[in-house]
C-alpha cells in the first residue's frame, strides 16, 4: 500500500496535464474536435451513420471507441462555435446523440437522440418533433410525465466485460470507493467506517482503503453544508497519516481499472447519485458492493444478494450529523460481516459479475442504440 500511495502521489502532476488537455485547454479542445469531425466526414462511408455525441463518458465513449457496425461516433462539446468550415462539416452529422443537458452546439435540423441519468430532464423534449427517442439509465430516471409518442425508453449504462483476477480468500483486504465530490459520494462516511472497523478488527486483518476522490470538489447542483464540509476536511488531514490508507485522485484514469482488480470490495454511501458507473465497473469487476440505498442504486444492488443497501428512507437531510451517524453505523456492519467472511465476499463479486452480464450488457445497448439510429435515419430519408 505504501508503494501505491507513492506511485499515485507520483502521478498527480501528469493528471493536472491530462485536464489540462482534457478539459481545461478551450483551444486544443477546439481543434481536437475539429480534426476529428473532418477527418469522420471525409472517411464516412456509403451508408454508415454518422452520429455526434457530447458527453465525455464511459456511458458514451465505450460505445464510440467500439461502435456497432455501420455507426461512426465522433465527440462534439459544447465548446465549438460555429464557423463556415463547421457548419459544412456538421452538415454532414445524421444523428445528434445528446445528454440531456448538454446539446451539440452545431446541430441544425438533424434528428436528435437524448439520454438522461436522472428524471429532472426538460419535459419539453417528450413534445419536441426534433427529439425522436429519450433513453433513460434506470427506473428511477424515468418521469411520470405524459409521453404521447411513447419516445422514453430504459437503456442502462454498461461496462466493457473483462477478464477478471481471481479474487482469493485472504486476511488482506481492500476497499475502493471511485468518485468525483467527496461530499455528494460520502467519502466521509466511508473513511469513518473504515476506521471505526479497524480499530474493532485490530492486528486481525491487514485492511486498506482507497477513495480516489477529490475532497475538495464542489458541485452547483448538490452544495456541501459547511458542517460537512469541515467534516470532510478534518477526515481527509487524518487519512494523510496513515500509511494504509489514500484519498486523492486518481491518474491516469486507467489505472483505476488496475484498482478494481486489486480490491476486495466496493464502496459508495453516496448522499445523491444517479445511476454511477463506477457501481458498474466495480459489479463487472467482481466485487461486492455497499452503496446508499437511494436514487438508483437499489436497481443495481439488490440487498443481501451482490451487496448492501445503506438504509436513508428516513432522513430527511442526508448532509446531517444524525445520517451521518446512522451510516456510519450501518458500513461499518457491513464491511466488518464482508471483512470476516471471505466466502461471502467471493459470492457476492460472482453475483455481481452475473447481474452485470444478464442486465447491464453492452452488447445489448451497441444493438438497441444501432436499432434506433438506422429507424431514425430510414424514416429521415
């Protein structure tokens, strides 16, 4: 642990360089984009559709990186303004494939597709003729709002299925948690639990824990209290003393993915969520998974059977000292029964693993999305 602390801390300049290019760089972005819009154009072939997409994803770019045949994918932010040379090129775009919030600035007339992780999506889309489909990730997602062309359909996030390590009955444990804002994913919660946990378990077991997440991050759409907030920041300087434990990000990105394989079980007593995709990388991963039971998780993690459900149905203010408490609690349950039983860990990650294959497929999605391009396209023409 102490090796992969150093190396992670080692590679936090090459992850300021990566959002440097990633994100924070409007020219390169500009002219990356650019490229690579022209270069699709030109090599498009007789009949394939081409499809602009916006959002930088996994959701997204699994399906763009391998798109089903006859479908070219190229990634198009919000950031290019249009010119003379991009409305040409754009022009040439069959398919506008949206998130919700986010649509391709150099859309003209063509026929959009939108895809939603959650249910506050502007309900004039299910009355707007340009919109033709509006995938939704989950049950949750999905609004009880009048949809007169039956346009809503669920289509779930999924990961690309690798091969996994064996896990392997063993005293050594690891704990991962993957996610952006510590406060909205409840990084506290969990390194609290982990140390209430190791305390309890002391010189039984060698336990390590991993929140690749940035403490602090700060969303528009899910403000941190300043109660928690100070709760995060006086938990993150007690991790940086611990040799078996690391909260930071994470860089290069792919080696989360080398994390995944190395880790016991998964973690994320998140206060709001969607439908993460980390749950799904960590399902397909093999691992048992502890996550809030809210928003659409319990779609993902069905209690008892590929993880743990943190109960939330009776607090009112998941930012609380009281929530906090009560989930700290409830984690720390959980991870000391997981901890103790290896077997009912292996169980878990195989049952995980299953649910990933059965109803989270990405086959299916390459096909259902390939389904509803060529039947926009066909009825365009």
């Amino acid at each position: 642990m102490t090796v992969l602390r150093i190396f992670l801390t080692l590679m936090k300049p090459v992850g300021l360089i990566y959002l440097l290019w990633e994100y924070k760089l409007p020219f390169l972005i500009k002219v990356r984009e650019t490229i690579a819009l022209t270069y699709r154009v030109m090599t498009k072939r007789k009949g394939e559709i081409l499809v602009a997409y916006t959002k930088n994803h996994p959701a997204y770019n699994i399906i763009a990186h391998d798109p089903p045949p006859g479908i070219v994918l190229v990634r198009l932010s919000s950031r290019l303004k249009p010119n003379f040379l991009l409305n040409f090129l754009a022009a040439r775009i069959d398919i506008c494939y949206e998130d919700a919030p986010t649509p391709v600035t150099l859309r003209t007339n063509q026929p959009i597709v939108k895809e939603s992780e959650c249910p506050y999506f502007n309900k004039e889309f299910l009355i707007d003729p340009q919109v033709k489909k509006i995938f939704v990730y989950s049950h949750w997602a999905k609004p009880n709002s009048p949809d007169p062309d039956a346009k809503m359909e669920i289509l779930h996030p999924a990961p690309i299925l690798k091969k996994v390590k064996p896990k392997l009955e063993s005293k050594r444990v690891t704990i991962f948690m993957s996610g952006a804002a510590s406060g909205r994913k409840g990084a506290d919660i969990l390194y609290q639990a982990f140390e209430n946990v190791e305390s309890k378990l002391a010189g039984q077991y060698q336990l390590f824990l991993i929140l690749a997440s940035n403490y602090k991050s700060q969303e528009e759409f899910y403000p941190v209290n300043p109660e928690c907030s100070e709760r995060i920041q006086t938990l993150y300087k007690k991790c940086q003393s611990k040799k078996n434990t690391y909260w930071g990000r994470v860089y290069p990105p792919r080696f989360v993915d080398y994390i995944y394989d190395h880790s016991d079980i998964y973690v994320l007593p998140a206060r709001f969520d969607t439908c993460p995709f980390s749950v799904f990388e960590a399902m397909a991963s093999s691992l048992p998974i502890i996550v809030s039971g809210i928003q659409a998780f319990p779609e993902m993690v069905h209690h008892g059977e590929n993880g743990f459900l943190i109960d939330a149905n009776n607090y009112d203010d998941l930012q609380s000292q009281e929530y906090f408490d009560h989930a700290v609690r409830q984690l720390e349950e959980y991870l000391t029964i997981l901890i103790k039983d290896p077997a009912l860990r292996l169980q878990m990650g195989k049952a995980s693993r299953n649910r990933v294959e059965q109803k989270f497929n990405v086959e299916y999605r390459k096909n259902r999305l390939k389904e509803v391009f060529e039947e926009i396209t066909t009825a365009k023409n």
